[in-house]
C-alpha cells in the first residue's frame, strides 16, 4: 500500500503546487479533490449534477445499488505514513489491497467544518460560506464556532433557534434530498454526542439520522440497515476518533496508528466478512484533511500585537493554520505591508479576493453573490507556525485551540493530502 501511495502521491504533488508557494498546495477541484466524491456518489445512482471531472481523476466505476461511504476525520496521508513505517498496520493493507486506492487533496481551509459541508451538499466552500473553524457572523454580533453553530462561549444557544438561516445551503439542498428525490434511502450514521449539532441540522436534511455509541456499535446498525434494505440506499458513516487522538496525543504516535487499525479491523470483522450483505455493495472511504505538529516556539499569539489589533475590526478567526482578519476601511494596503514586515517567517498574508480568484475555494463558476464572510486577509502558516488570538478566552474560557498538538487548516502536504479507497464488498 505504501508503494501505491508514494508514487500517486508525486504526481498529485507535482500537479497542484502553488505557484506562489511550491510547498504548498491547492485544492484540486474537479481534478481528485474530497469535493468531488459527493458529485460522484449522486453519479453512481444516476443523478446528474452538471459538475465535471477529469476521467483520468475519477474516484469510482460502475453503479451500484448500496453504497457506503465513511468519513474518518483526520486520516490524512502524512499519518498514514507513519502509521505505515512504524507499524504493521496489517488490517489497513488488507483492506487497501483489495481496494483502488488514490491521492487527493482536501478543500481549503483543510478543516472539518468546511470539509464535511462540501461532502454533505455537494458545494464547494465558496458556495456554502463556511470557511473555517471559527468565524465572525454579523448578524450574531460575535465570534461563532462553526461546527455547533453557536457564539464561542455559549454552548446552549444554536444560532439555529435564535432567527439564524443560510437560505444559500436550503435552498441548493443536501446530497440526500437529491437521493431522496431518486428514491434512493440515505442513512447518516453519526456519533450520538453530535446528533442535534448545528452543522448536523443543515448537513443531515433527508436522510435518516442513527446516532451511535461506538464504531463497532455503528457498523452493527450499518450492516442491520443493509441486509433490511429494499431499495437501492446511501449510507454516510462518520467517525472522529482519529482527529481526535490527533489533536490531544498527536498524529505521528502509536495511539493515533492503533486507533485507524482497530476501525480497519473492525471494518474487515463486522462488514467486508459479513454474508447477509445485499448483492451489489459498493464502500469508499476518505477524509476531511491531514495534520500536522506545530513546535512549541512557533505558536504566535495574534492578540498581543496592538499595533495589528488598531487595524481590525473582530478578532483573528479562522483556524490555527488558516486565520481570517477583517481589517478596517482603508487599512488593508497599510496592513498587508506590516504584516509582511514583521511577521514573514511565520505566515504569508494573502488578500481573501486573490485567493478567491485563484480557486482556492471553488471553481470560478461556483463564486455567486456576497463573499464578505472571506475576510479581507487570510494568513497562510509556513513550516510548524499556528496562529491564534488569545483574547478569545475572554468570551469562551474552555477555548484550547492553542493547546492541540495535531492541527490543520492550512495549505501544507501534510493537511492536505488524503486518501481515497474504493471497492465492491459483495
């Protein structure tokens, strides 16, 4: 499996370098991007979206009746590869060498609140407007976590429920609404903490919810689901454990290894050996982003720089390796220029519309209509910066952004690169 990586993995390098920047990349839309596996999945049951993607880039062949798709958030290519050389990882080889396995790159910002949008409704990130872990929603006069979609600090009030819409995401609908309209049955398999999340609320419209305890308790339902079925069926399952060890121990570290093989174990054991499978079972499996380590002494705190305070008008958002300014009329030139000055090893400044009409968020076709929710600076971090703005504890004292050893957002190799396997299971 590593050889198959290895050599997708220069060509995927060679291809989408930056040319600014050639250590980091773009997202690869239309081209082998996490963006394009929901246009693909409606693809297989027939359902047409008007996207195209390159042949030579497609993710899966054929069509299939049921077909299963799972999120592991954080299993990026640069852990893989660890897991790989330390490890025996033999449950994970086992499944890759009987699947087609890719390269392909994740959406910017590489996080998994915008990630998981574009895998839900079919839109890319300039489409859905959700760019970040944090951002700053005027209408809710304050910084919001994106995930949970409540201000930072108030855990119990869901913008949601307080008058907040995004007509833009309703109006264009999920990937199961579009099923649903097919007659294909959609389930979405989700951790039971997460259940009535914000995001889960606006991602999860049209298919059926089932909440879960465990991984092995999901692939119980899972396969229940399947031998029930008597249509044709999408199941999304999605699983955060390895970001999660990711973030707290580390990506690079037996825990993280033994974690991605106990799901790849429990995948062969539960799923790929069951008999009471339906005929023409399809499963694919890829992620939201990579991540990488950040080094003590490279964690700049944004808030303590009062020079860069007076030219903004909210707190630094974003993610630690991906951060949004708004800056104050007329100060975007003077802001441009001092951070460059002072802060250059650390990040490059980027102005949101250069980006924006570089591709970085989507295809041109797919920008439409207001595109303040950019920002007016985006700060890409170099080598092991992360960036964060301390004076966000004011507001949410649990914030502990600062305190993550795996991170991600950015534009590196490591954040960005995933795998994609695919393969019929019966």
């Amino acid at each position: 499996m590593k050889n198959i990586l290895m050599e997708d993995f220069n060509g995927v390098i060679d291809g989408y370098r930056w040319n600014s920047y050639k250590d980091l990349l773009k997202p690869a839309f239309g081209n082998g991007c996490i963006a394009d596996i929901p246009g693909q999945i409606l693809a297989n049951f027939g359902i047409s979206t008007g996207q195209e993607t390159k042949n030579h880039r497609s993710l899966m062949e054929g069509k299939h009746d049921h077909f299963i798709f799972l999120l592991l958030d954080g299993f990026g290519f640069s852990t893989i590869k660890y897991s790989l050389k330390k490890h025996s990882m033999k449950h994970l080889n086992n499944f890759a060498d009987n699947s087609g396995v890719k390269l392909i790159t994740s959406v910017f910002p590489s996080t998994t609140s915008t990630a998981t949008v574009s895998y839900h409704t079919n839109m890319h990130p300039v489409e859905h407007r959700i760019v970040g872990y944090t951002s700053y929603i005027p209408e809710a006069g304050t910084v919001c976590n994106m995930i949970s979609l409540t201000p930072l600090g108030q855990k119990e009030h869901c913008l949601l429920d307080n008058g907040y819409e995004m007509p833009w995401i309703e109006h264009h609908g999920t990937i199961y609404n579009k099923l649903q309209e097919n007659d294909v049955d959609s389930v979405f398999y989700l951790p039971y903490a997460i259940r009535n999340s914000g995001l889960t609320r606006i991602t999860g419209n049209g298919a059926k919810i089932s909440p879960y305890y465990s991984v092995s308790q999901m692939l119980t339902s899972l396969r229940r689901d399947l031998s029930s079925a008597k249509g044709r069926t999408f199941h999304f399952c999605y699983i955060p454990t390895i970001d999660t060890i990711s973030h707290k121990i580390g990506p690079y570290t037996q825990d993280t290894a033994l974690e991605i093989e106990s799901i790849f174990m429990l995948l062969e054991e539960q799923l790929i050996k069951a008999s009471d499978l339906p005929e023409d079972t399809f499963i694919s499996i890829s992620a939201d982003h990579g991540h990488t380590v950040p080094e003590e002494g490279q964690k700049i705190d944004l808030s303590v720089d009062r020079k860069l305070k007076s030219f903004l008008n909210t707190p630094v958002v974003g993610d630690p390796r991906a951060s949004v300014l708004r800056v104050k009329d007329g100060m975007i030139e003077t802001t441009m220029d001092y951070l460059t000055e002072k802060y250059e090893k650390y990040f490059i400044p980027v102005l949101s519309k250069q980006m924006l009409a570089e591709g970085f968020f989507g295809t041109p076709k797919s920008v439409n209509g207001d595109t303040s929710f950019l920002g007016d600076i985006i700060l890409i971090s170099r080598n092991s910066t992360s960036i964060f703005d301390s004076s966000l504890k004011l507001i949410d004292p649990g914030n502990q952004a600062n305190t993550l050893i795996g991170m991600h957002g950015g534009l590196s190799c490591d954040e960005m690169l995933v795998p994609f396997f695919a393969r019929e299971i019966s």
